[in-house]
C-alpha cells in the first residue's frame, strides 16, 4: 500500500467547547482530511468497547474518555482508510491525542507514515465561556450547521439559516453533569498534552475566547492561506 501522501499533520488541542471543530470545519471545506475522533464514535454507536461494559454512546454520554487502546485502534484505522483512497494530502487531528498514551501513539504512527506533525494548535478558553458555549449547543440535523441558544442562535426559531431544515440535534453530552466530567477528564489527562508538544517545539496557543471569524483568521495566517 502506498501510504506517504500526506504532507504533514496538526493537531487541535483544547477543552469541549474551545471550538476545536468549527475550525477543523473551515479547513474540512478548503479541502483538509479530518480525523475526528468523537464523530467517528458517533456513527458507530451501537459498537460495544471491548473491555467495557458499555456502548460507545453510553460511555461518551457520561463524559468519561474511553479506553486509549480503542481509540488509538479507532484513529489508525481511519486514517489507513484515508490514505488508501489517497487524494489528500494533510491530516487535521480532531479530539485526538487527549492522553500523553495517544500522543506517544500518534507520533509513531506518524513516524511509521513519514508525516511530520507541523502543529499543535492549542484551544486556549476560560472554563466560563466553555460552560455558556457546550450547555447551548445544537447542530441542523441536515446540514450540520452549529449554533448556541445563548450565544448564535438560528435567526428564525426553528429553522437552519443555511438549508431552511427544521430538525436539530442536541448531543447527549452536552449538559451541564457530563461537561463537568469532560472538564476534569481534560484538566487531569489532556492538559499535559500541552507541555508534551511545547517541549517538541510544535505548541501554537489560540486565543480561542475570540470570535470564530478571528480565530480562523489567525490559524489560516500561521498555516499560510490567505
Ligand atoms: P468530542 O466529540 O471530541 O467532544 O468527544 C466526545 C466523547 O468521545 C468524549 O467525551 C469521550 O467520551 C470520547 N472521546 C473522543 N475522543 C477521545 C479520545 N481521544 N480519547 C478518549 N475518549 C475520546
């Protein structure tokens, strides 16, 4: 199998909430080849963890990161599906490593791939704004489109602003119980992950409590699109 085609990686690091994914959006839509670990498991929710008592969507649903040999099985064979069908060329890492384990992993699949990770992005936001942006959170069941009830809600009640669809999708794991169980779930295993790609010269922080408009802006001029 011919595997080296990607150019390099990044990774986005930050808490629930930091806006991780309407990033990875903007960069999914100039083209970029995205690894995101929480959609991938919630398209296979009826799969059962080995190890676990539990469905993939019952353990996401409590907030608590799942086994990382699962998840780094999960990534490894996403991203072989990926570059086997071979017609992109950088991965963007979303909601994966969350654990110093992951970030080892990812560096020698990486390794073995000759793709260099390029960036860390790190999602740098106050618990409060995290709290106001995950307990109002809903996606058009349609197109996908994400809003917030408090913050950027749809312009007509019940309806999507993009594709004029009435069906939303309110994730199981937003509300206030689990977000608290995802906070310390970061603080205690992903936060490191921070000093882990600072001491390999590869850490880039983001105000990430600016607008999303802003926070692209600076992400596209540190990875030069204009
Ligand atoms: P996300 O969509 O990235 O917010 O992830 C939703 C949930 O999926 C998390 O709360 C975890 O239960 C699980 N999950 C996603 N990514 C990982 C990961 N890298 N390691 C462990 N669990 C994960």
């Amino acid at each position: 199998m011919v595997v080296n085609l990607c150019d390099y990686a990044i990774v986005m690091l930050g808490p629930p909430g930091s806006g991780k994914g309407t990033q990875v959006s903007y960069l999914v839509d100039l083209g970029f080849h995205v690894v995101s670990v929480g959609d991938i498991l919630r398209s296979n929710g009826d799969t059962v963890i080995p190890g676990l008592n539990a469905t993939v969507m019952d353990a996401m649903s409590s907030g608590m990161l799942l086994p990382d040999d699962f998840i780094c099985d999960v990534v490894k064979s996403d991203m072989l599906n990926k570059l086997s069908s071979g017609d992109k060329h950088i991965f963007i890492f979303d909601g994966f490593p969350r654990t110093v384990v992951q970030a080892e992993y990812l560096n020698a699949v990486l390794k073995e791939l000759s793709i260099p990770i390029k960036y860390a992005f790190n999602f740098d936001v106050s618990d409060d704004i995290v709290f106001r942006r995950i307990t109002g959170r809903f996606s058009c069941a349609s197109c996908g489109r994400i809003y917030n009830k408090f913050l950027c809600n749809t312009k007509i009640e019940n309806v999507c602003d993009s594709c004029g669809a009435s069906e939303f999708i309110f994730r199981s794991d937003d509300n206030e119980e689990s977000l608290k169980t995802r906070l310390s779930q970061y603080y205690e295993k992903s936060k490191p992950l921070v000093s882990f790609y600072q001491e390999i010269g590869l850490l880039f922080n983001i105000n990430a409590s600016l607008s999303s408009d802003d926070v692209r802006r600076e992400i596209f001029s540190k990875i030069g699109i204009s």
